[in-house]
C-alpha cells in the first residue's frame, strides 16, 4: 500500500471544494489525461467520474466510483486501471490545529494482474505517481483561494 501525506496551508472544507469537481481529476491525478463524464451525483456513494487514462494512442476508457465519503474530511473510490484491474484510493483531510490541513492519500491494488505483482517497484511506482498528485491538488486549491480565505 502506498501512502503519501501532505500539508497544505488551506482549510479541508476548500480541498473538498476540488475533490468534489470531478471535472478537476485529470488536472490532478497523474496518469488520467481526460474525464468523459462526471455523474450528475458526484461524489456522492455510488457516483462515477469517467475517464481516459495513459498516453494517445494507448489511452484507455474506464471509469472511479465512490465507495464513502464524508463532505470535507474524506473520499474513497475504487479507482479503474482496466486491463491492469482496480485500485482502492482513500483520500483523508486533517484540520491543524495551527491551521491548514494535513491531505492523507492512501491507494493499494484491489484486483487485477497487479495485485498479484506486489512489489516494492510497485509500491515506489505509486508512492512517487501520489506524491505528484498530492503536489497537483495542491496547487489547484492554492490556486482556487484567495490568499486572504486561507488559513
């Protein structure tokens, strides 16, 4: 399982505010370089945000569903890689007490040929691929918020 933390000097209500765009995904998750479509009901249980994964003309369709989710402290999909099969990524948001948020990502394969090929290159592989998007969604919330909305 990897797992990447990371602090940010804003609130978890305004990092949700981007989870909850699953229009945002492919500007933030690394290896998805297009969204389809986002349901109607994102990121409520069960909604799903499709999308295009990998480099043209390889890309691949397939799609995440939510599997929990609490508004503003945590997001839990199951997450498409087809043909390489599926992984679990749980995304968790801690207020600070001296303010800021401390964004917990956590992602382990849940079926396919991967998950049979656990290893420790899979697991750098993956703990390299979340510190990117960690960096990412950083930068869109910093971004999105007025300096003086921070805190």
């Amino acid at each position: 399982m990897a797992i990447v933390k990371r602090t940010v000097q804003a609130s978890p209500e305004q990092i949700f505010a981007v989870l909850a765009d699953g229009w945002t995904y492919s500007d933030w998750v690394v290896g998805t370089v297009h969204i389809r479509d986002v349901d109607e009901h994102w990121p409520q249980v069960g909604a799903q945000l499709h999308h295009k994964a990998g480099p043209w003309p390889l890309s691949l369709h397939d799609s995440s569903t939510v599997l929990a989710v609490v508004p503003n402290r945590s997001l839990k999909l199951r997450a498409g890689l087809w043909p390489l099969g599926s992984a679990v990524v749980e995304i968790i948001l801690d207020p600070l007490t001296a303010g800021g948020t401390r964004i917990t990502m956590k992602e382990d394969f849940e079926a396919g040929p991967l998950l049979f090929v656990r290893n420790k290159l899979n697991d750098l592989v993956l703990h390299r691929r979340n510190i990117e998007s960690l960096r990412r969604l950083t930068d869109i919330v910093l971004r999105s918020t007025p300096k003086e909305v921070r805190r």
